[in-house]
C-alpha cells in the first residue's frame, strides 16, 4: 500500500518529508507481512519568488530511496502551471496557496493512476484543498499540521467563533480585553493575535477555509509533543471546547526536524564556529520567509554590538514592497544595510552571513543562545538542541508562539512579542530592548537555559519507543491500516 504526501511548497513546510521518512523507517509498526511505501508530490515555486525553496525540490527529487524491494520513498514533480499576475500581486501566502489550488487536476489525475492502492493522503495544514480531491476517489485523508497545538486551537476556536456564533473575530484585534482560547492555559493579549486570524483578506479568504476543512479530515497529525504542550493537546478531549463540530483525533508526532539536504554547505561558517568557545555565539537568523527593514537592521545591530556577544547573523535581503509574493534574497554587500563601521569593529567577534542551514548551526556546541523569529520549526530545532531563544516574531502565528514560549512555558527570554514584520506604524525595537534581549538569552545558569536543557531530554525521549510521540505516532499507522485492510 502506498501513503501519498503532498507539502505546501514552502522551506517552512519539508517537516512533512522528514515524516515521509518516519513512515519508511518505521515498518516494524505495522501488521505483519504488511509495508507502505511513500510518494511525495512536489510544487515547485518560481526561482523568481524563493530560490531557497525550489533548489530543495530539486535536490528531493534527486534524492528518492529504495529500502527494499517493496518498501520506497519517492519525490514526483507535478507539472508546472502558470502563474497568473494576480498571484504576484498580492501576498506571498496568496501566490503558493494559488499555485496549490492549480494543481487539483495534476493531483487528483495521479491518485486515480495509483488505486486501488492508496491507503492514505497526507495534506499540509495549508493543502486543504486537496481533501476535497481525495474525497472524491473515497481516499481518507490526514493533515500534517506544522505549526504547534496552540495554534490549531486557536484556528479550530475562531472558526468556531465566526461560523456558530456569527462573531466578527477579525475585530478582536481591537478589543480592550485579554482573549480566553482553549489551547492557551494564560488569556492572550490581543497585540499577539496572528494576522491571519485578525486581518479579514487573510482571514475570510483563507484560513477560514483551512480551519473549516480541518475538521474534515480523518486525523491531524501535529507537529508537537505531549511534555511540550500538554495544555493545547488536552484541549482537544475536551467536550464542545471547539464548537458543536467535532475535531478529528490529533495526534503529535514531533518533533520531527528538517534533517533532509541542504542546497547549500557552509564550511566556512562551521569553521568560525569550530574556533569560538562552547556557548559563546548568539545565532542571530529570522528563517527562509524572515527579514528587517533597513532602519531595524541598523537598530539590531547596534544593539548586538553594545552587548558585547560573539554573534553569527544569518541576514537577508527584504522583497521590495513592490514584489509582495516575493521572499527575501541575498544582499551584495552587507555594508550598504549596516552601520558604518560596524563590520570593521566586530569582525573579532562577529560573522554576518546570508542563508544558512539552521539546524547544523544550532547543533554546534558554540551556540549558546538564539535570536529567533519563533516559527515552529525553528522552536522545535531550538529544543532539540537545548538552545534558548530571545523572541523576535515577525509574521504567521509566530507572535503567538513567541507568547506561549515567554510567558506560558518558560522557555524563551523576551525581546518583543508583537513585532509585524512590515508593520503599518513603522514601529521598531529599540536598541536598548535588544541589548537587553541578547544579554538576557546568553546570561549563563539562568532559569530559562535551565529549562531548555530539560525540554531537550524531554523532546529526545518522545520519539524513541516508549515514548509518547513514538505511541502516537503508532496509533496513526494503525488508523492508515484499518482502511487500507477494509
């Protein structure tokens, strides 16, 4: 039998081929004499919008492993569709959720190709799309949600909101009072509420839908683990804690982690960091979709330099405003962003780099602290290696995220938690709440390095046998099963 995967095409979003590749290694799970096979099917976006992500789809489609004579991991490139000037001409998030919705008819031609054989599909968490098409060949369908537990509440609790009690949510950006939502144990303020649940384009035209379709699935697979948030994954057991509908089973599975190629090696940043000190560097890097205006570049760095850290910044080129869709490229010359001087002066202390692999970075013992815009994968990551985080969001659910670190789990120091990326008002961290921010993260024997080191025991034992991911991650093999054996 054979489980077909299909990402949001995006760097954000590979977690979903790391679990491609739990399904393949896991085979003892399953029935004896039984094996699933996995296919994986690739959107490319244009070189033009996000080079970082069409090379790694290169690179996955060169890359599919045979495991055995019946047991396979393959990458299939969709055919390409055109894109429309409309995409380019909104968002970002509007240009890949268009390319995804062209692509139906590729997808749904390929699953009729493969049956009676297709035990399951495996959409990400912004591919609902694809459940319709999937329903449509009587194929059960999973969403692979990579953004935390909280988060999925907090969709699965708006929709409840707008669609039973006929709420404007996208006022609540607005109200005076904190928000009560059930996967948040403290109420939130409504200055971390994500724009995609508060902005109404991105609201009413999307996530809306998204958060609608979840419930359709058979299950929602999460990117998570019980040690890390018990509160929002108990909230889903809870009676009408979401509305009338039912929520389909959740199962977290995480942390899975982005182990896959990398399209770029950096032994030259390796090599500074093999001769700095064990803990002594401040990873400074917002992810493949982060970036600063000029004016907050040139505040962060006079705060990086103030606070007198060894640092390596991971520093990118923000998309003109011009080009929405696009994502951030790579600067010619950092010395055109930055202070004047300010290479000069910490070059014996510092290194500003453009892309770079993070979680080769983050493993290496001479980071001890990290400057992050608080996407998932990044938080897991941070985890995982036992690295604590200073809160920088800038988009998505990062600001709600950046919440549940700082002030629900302990594990992040704080240096804002409602930062937009291109915010309206123009606003900008100060010098002074960086400085603050970066000492604070690198400050030895804290009670949040404390922490951190514990969760990375924690997270390291979830998905080992016996561990809670593991048997979460059992009970989903043994749901794909009973459809596949019916």
């Amino acid at each position: 039998m054979e489980v077909v995967l299909i990402p949001w095409p995006v760097m954000g979003h590979v977690q979903i081929v790391e679990f491609a590749k739990l399904i393949i290694h896991r085979q003892t799970l399953l029935p004896p004499g039984k094996t699933l096979s996995v296919t994986v099917l690739l959107m490319k976006l244009p070189d033009y919008i996000d080079s970082v992500s069409s090379s790694y789809a290169d690179l996955l489609s060169s890359s599919s492993t045979s495991a055995g004579a019946a047991v396979h991991l393959n990458f299939v490139h969709l055919p390409a569709t055109e894109p429309t000037p409309e995409w380019s001409a909104r968002t970002r998030g509007y240009f890949v959720h268009s390319l995804v919705v062209s692509q139906q008819p590729n997808v749904a031609d390929f699953l009729r190709s493969r049956l009676p054989n297709v035990a399951a599909v495996v959409v990400d968490m912004l591919c609902t799309s694809m459940i319709g098409v999937a329903a449509e060949l009587g194929i059960p369908a999973y969403i692979f949600f990579t953004s935390p537990a909280s988060f999925l509440g907090a969709m699965l609790h708006f929709q409840t909101l707008h669609d039973e009690q006929n709420d404007d949510v996208c006022a609540l950006q607005d109200s005076g009072s904190e928000l009560d939502i059930p996967s948040f144990s403290l109420p939130l303020p409504p200055s971390v509420l994500s724009q995609v649940l508060v902005v109404r384009s991105q609201w009413e035209d999307r996530f809306l839908h998204y958060a609608r379709d979840y419930r359709k699935a058979r299950g929602i697979i999460v990117n998570t683990f019980v040690e890390l948030e018990p509160h929002a994954l108990g909230s889903f057991v809870v009676d009408s804690a979401y509305g009338a509908a039912p929520v389909p089973p959740v199962y977290s599975v995480g942390p899975i982690l982005n182990r896959g190629p990398s399209h770029k090696s950096s032994p030259e940043v390796l090599k500074w960091l093999d001769e700095q000190h064990s803990g002594s560097v401040v990873l400074i890097c917002f992810g493949s979709q982060g970036s600063l205006s000029e004016v907050q570049i040139r505040e962060l760095a006079i705060g990086l330099e103030r606070s007198g850290q060894r640092f390596l910044w991971s520093l990118r080129r923000q998309a003109p405003s011009s080009q929405k869709a696009s994502f951030p490229g790579e600067y010619e010359s950092y010395r055109e962003v930055l202070p004047e001087g300010f290479l000069d002066r910490t070059s014996g202390v510092g290194k500003v780099v453009g892309w770079i692999p993070q979680l080769e970075v983050l493993s290496h013992p001479a980071v001890g602290g990290f400057v992050s815009h608080c996407g998932w994968n990044s938080v897991l990551e941070s985890l995982w290696c036992g690295v604590p985080v200073a809160t920088w969001p800038l988009h998505s659910e990062q600001q709600m995220n950046a919440f549940q670190l700082v002030r629900e789990l302990g594990l992040a120091v704080e240096i804002t938690l409602s930062y937009l990326e291109r915010s309206r008002d123009g606003s900008v961290v100060a010098v002074a709440e960086v400085e603050r921010g970066i000492r604070e993260v690198m400050e030895s024997g804290s009670k949040v390095k404390e922490r951190v080191r514990e969760m990375k025991e924690k997270s390291r034992m979830t998905v080992v046998e016996g561990g809670s991911s593991y048997a979460s991650f059992k009970r989903l093999i043994d749901d794909m099963m009973s459809y596949a054996s019916t």
